[in-house]
C-alpha cells in the first residue's frame, strides 16, 4: 500500500501515522475488522499492493494514537492498560488491544464529535458495544474477569459558549468528556455474535449492507395534485404514507422517493476504486 504526503506534513507526523502499518493476514484478524463489514477486509487483503492514501487522511488518528499514549501512563495502579491479547477461534487468531481493565471493569477511550454524541442520545454507538464485547470475550478467554463495560469519551470539538447556552436545557454536554455504560452481553451471546462475524468473513464475494455504507439524505417527498415542490418531506416511508393516510381521498398526493448518498463509499472507502459493488452503483446511476 502507497502513503503519499501531498501537502507537505513534517516527516514526524508522517512515521507516526504509518509506523506499523502492514498488509492484513488472511487468518488473523483484528475485532476492529471484525465487527467492520467483511467485504472491505477481504478487499484490502487482494489489492493491498494497489492501494494508496494520503498521510494527511490519518490526521485524526494522530489525536487518538496521542490520547492513548498519555493515558496508558496514567492508568491506575494494578489496571491493565493497552493490553494485547489473542485466542483461536473458527480457523483465525482473534488480536484485541484493551484501553483499560480496572478490576472487573473494561473501559475503551473515544475521540468523538458533540454531534456523534447527541446523533446517538448520549448512549454508546453500536460499533462501540460490539468492539467493548468482542475484547470481553477473548480477555475472558485469557482468564480474566469482565463485569462491566464503560466508554470514556472525549468530545473533540466541544465548545464552552453552547454548553452555557445549554444550562437550562440540558442539550448539550456541560464539559467535554462524557462516561457511557455500556450492555455487557451474556458469554454466550458474545460467542454467538463473533461467530457469525467469522461467518460473515468467510462468505465469498460478500457486499455491504445499507447500514455499512453509511446512506445519508434519502427522503420521502409528498406532493400535492401535481405540484412541482414537495409540501412535505419525511425520513421515512412509514411517516409520509402516515400523512397521506391521515389527509384522505379528497386531497390528491402522490409518494416521491429522493436517493440518499453512500458516503462511506464515495468519501471515506480506501477499496472504492476496487469495489464490485460500488463500482456496479456507479455505472448504474450513469445511465
């Protein structure tokens, strides 16, 4: 895989964005690449040497890669910090790399945005449940104990005048540091889940779900009789067939739907450019 610098960056930041980098092993896998959509994995390993990014697309990874560093050396005393472990489980090396078990509790620091944070009603990401339970899991298998999980996140771009502007609301996080509990699944029901995730990353030829591809701005447009502009707009099927429900037979409407955009396909993909399925949807909106 290429790094390329085109804007310049000091070569400091540049070794410490691409320091360890290494091609991904067909039988070891990462939980971050397992909890990830299978068919990028599978990607990057068949067009690893034709792959190519630019150092200043990592920057971000700088704050977070920063933040971890400072904080193992803070950990309490007798915690676990950065710990890497692994286990064997349906033909592959499972690798997890824990931010910090304290006692029973494991906890994983996240770099996030206020919006992140709110877009998910101050409670942990999906991504974040499975990937806190997935590393449960193998350092249980490792012999040790996990109670309960926590997300300690830091909101990187928090600002003091909306927190002010929040007081009587409560709308907006008073400091930039928030502490979510996390759902500590049942052992059996994390074993289940990886399962199916190696399942997942074992079917040939896999594609990514609408989910994965992270659509954006796919509306539903009611209009009435035969208006140009929409009088309405919903996010979903169900509310607009609601409305249209609701209005009855003496209004004339009619059900329009507006295409989102695949963003994590069109912006933030590093195998787009080899992507069957991105490529066909392409093609597609082409004609």
């Amino acid at each position: 895989m290429k790094i390329t610098n085109t804007h310049n960056l000091p070569q400091s930041i540049v070794n410490a964005l691409t320091y360890g980098q290494r091609k991904p092993l067909p039988d070891r896998m990462s939980v971050t690449d397992l909890i990830a959509p299978p068919q990028i994995r599978q990607l990057k390993i068949q067009y690893w040497d034709y792959l190519s990014e630019d150092v200043s697309d990592r920057l971000w990874l700088l704050l977070g890669k920063a933040v971890h560093v400072v904080l193992e050396h803070g950990a309490p005393e007798g915690s676990e910090a950065e710990q890497k472990l692994t286990t064997e489980m349906g033909g592959f090396t499972l690798v997890c790399i824990s931010d910090l078990l304290h006692g029973t509790e494991l906890a994983d620091y996240k770099i996030t945005s206020v919006y992140s944070f709110l877009l998910n009603n101050n409670k942990a990401k999906d991504e974040w449940a499975q990937q806190l339970n997935c590393n449960a899991y193998i350092l249980a298998r490792n012999g040790r104990t996990v109670e309960s999980l926590k997300i300690h996140a830091i909101l990187r771009d928090w600002k003091q005048s909306e927190a002010i502007k929040a007081v009587l609301t409560g709308d907006y996080p008073p400091i930039p540091f928030q502490s979510i509990s996390v759902p500590l699944w049942t052992l059996e029901g994390q074993e289940r889940y990886i399962k199916a995730r190696l399942e997942a990353h074992k079917a040939l030829n896999p594609q990514c779900s609408t989910e994965e591809r992270w659509l954006r701005g796919e509306k539903w447009a009611v209009y009435k009789n035969n208006n140009k502009k929409a009088f309405k707009l919903f996010d979903t099927e169900e509310e607009a067939q609601k409305l249209i429900a609701a209005v009855g037979p003496d209004e004339t409407l009619r059900l329009e739907y507006r295409q989102g955009s695949y963003n994590r396909c069109k912006q933030f993909c590093i195998v787009s450019d080899y992507c069957p399925q991105w490529q066909a949807e392409k093609e597609k909106n082409q004609c």
